[in-house]
C-alpha cells in the first residue's frame, strides 16, 4: 500500500478503528473529540465527501497520511506498515486476487471444535501443541465463490481472527480477545488481577505453550489500531504485563501503554532479537529455560513444582 491507496480510504473507518466515534454528525461532516488529546468539546472536523480533516484546537488537517504521522508519530514507512496490518473494508486493492479476498462477500457456513489435520499440524508448524487446541475454532466459511476454512480466534464482539498455511484475515467486527487461563473467578473485570497482552493470537498461544500455569487473563489486541481500547480495558487491572512485537509499530504501542500505566511490566526482553513472542518460542533455543529465568510471572502451583523436584530429583512431571 502506498500513500495514495491509504489516503482513498474513508478517514471514519480508520478513526473507527482506533476507538474514536463521532460526537455529531450529517451526511457531509462529522465532528470528533480531540484525537490527540483530551477535550470536553468536540474540535475534529472530518470533511466526509474529501475525506480530509481538520483539529479546529490546534489549526492543522491533512489526509489520512497526516492524520497516522501525528497520531502514531512515526516516519510515512512506519505508517503504510500500519495500514498494512490493517483490514480496511473501503479499501479495495488494485490487484485482482487481492480484491476478491479483501471484499466483505463472505458468510460462515460452519464453527466447530478444532478437528481438522491440516490445522492442527499448521499449528503444530508454529510450535504449538494440543495444548491450544480448546482455545481456537475450526471455522468454514465461503469468500467470494470459494470455500475456506481457517483456524478461528473469537473476539468480544463475535468477530474472528483467521489464520491457516495460506489465509491471513478476519470475518465480521475487530475487536480485542480476552480469555482467562488457571482462573476461577468469574467477574472478568474484577479489579486487582493480573493480565497478560499479545498483539495477536498466536503469540498468546505461545505464552500458553511457554507457560501453562499462568494464572490470570490474556488479552490479544488484535490490530494496534484497538490500542486506545486495549488500555480502556487494561484499567480493570493492577497488574499488567507487555508481550508486544519488538519492531516500531510494537514499541509505539508499548509505550502508549506505559504512559497510562507505568507500573506495567514491559516483557519484551524476554524473546530478543526475535521480533514476537512466537519466533522465540520456534526458536527452540533454551526457550522454556529463559523463560522462567526472566518472566517475573510465576504460578504457585509452579512454585510447589519446583520445592517437590528440589525434594525428590526421581520425581519428573510429564507436560
């Protein structure tokens, strides 16, 4: 993608997707809170039909292009990356192939337990065991005149995240992931516990697979574009801890976060010089070692584990 196809996309999706929503609006304009800031009165003016806007606060507009600079304050490249990793349905690329997988011509015919064997060894291909199995779909669903079916991730808002060995996408609303591991409690937004965050779900996976006894919640963030929804979210929590991609786009993401919440514990270290949390974990270099070495994160279910084989080095639990 470049400048010119980003800028062809409605500005209202993308601001739709970054968790910004209109205060007011007609068929020809929309009017926004500060996006950059906080205000009590709307002075974002989108001008729906040139899609450009313009911050009455601070006497500045542009396209979408200018919009991501300042938003994300990152250089033109780090932006059209951005826009990449994003599922834009006003975006219709100019190659044909591409156009008929990105239009929203689509219907899930089928959700089921995941069964099939070429998933399962997709999955096994990103390192992954059985083990992450119950937290994924098999879904079938029909694109255009073709009949798919895909590893399925489920959001809050019902919608997927879709992966196998060819397919990289998603079906119906995007919205962030939670599940819970190891936790018993119900109320999933009970102040005081501990989180976990991922950019997307197979580095969540991953965290499963490294650390099967991590007790608290996981929230998969889907796209960067739900960062301002992901930090809503992260206020149920006291104790937080960063497992985003160790590129550009991650860093700004992190440090987004740690503006709000400076006591959240930045993980990132952990899997240098791999960009995520899954290339580490393929890796296969001392991985469950380093791990436990440097994940501040430790179950007491793991700790009792620990005193036992301390206490009897016959004893060795199978995983």
């Amino acid at each position: 993608m470049n400048c010119k196809q980003f800028n062809t996309i409605k500005l209202e999706e993308v601001l739709q997707n970054l968790g910004h929503l209109p205060t007011k609006q007609t068929d020809k304009e929309a009017w926004y809170l500060n996006p950059f800031s906080n205000e009590n009165q709307a002075s974002f003016k989108l001008d729906k039909r040139n899609n450009i806007w313009y911050l009455h606060s601070e006497g500045i507009g542009g396209n979408n292009t200018d919009f991501m600079l300042k938003y994300l304050n990152a250089s033109v490249k780090e932006v059209l990356e951005w826009s990449e990793k994003q599922n834009f349905s006003s975006f219709q690329p100019q190659n044909i192939i591409c156009s008929k997988i990105s239009k929203p011509n689509y219907k899930i015919t089928a959700i089921n337990e995941l069964e099939n064997e070429n998933l399962k060894q997709y999955l096994h291909q990103r390192g992954l065991s059985s083990s992450a199995y119950p937290l994924v779909k098999e879904i079938h669903f029909t694109l255009g005149e073709k009949n798919l079916y895909a590893i399925g991730f489920e959001n809050l808002s019902g919608g997927w995240e879709l992966r196998n060995s060819f397919y990289k996408g998603s079906l119906l609303k995007k919205d962030i992931s939670v599940f819970k591991l190891n936790n018993e409690s119900q109320n999933q937004n009970e102040t005081g516990k501990r989180i976990a965050v991922f950019e997307g779900f197979m580095d969540a996976l991953s965290f499963v697979e490294l650390k099967p006894f991590f007790n608290g919640d996981v929230l998969v963030m889907n796209s960067i574009s739900l960062l301002h929804k992901t930090k809503e979210y992260l206020k149920n929590y006291s104790e937080i801890h960063l497992f985003l991609d160790n590129d550009k786009a991650g860093e700004i993401c992190k440090n987004e976060i740690l503006k709000s919440f400076p006591e959240a514990k930045d993980c990132s270290e952990i899997y240098l010089p791999h960009k995520d949390l899954n290339d580490y974990l393929l890796s296969g270099i001392n991985t469950k070692i380093k791990i436990e070495e440097h994940n501040p994160i430790k179950s007491k279910h793991e700790e009792q584990e620990s005193e036992t084989n301390q206490a009897n080095p016959i004893y060795k639990r199978k995983r």
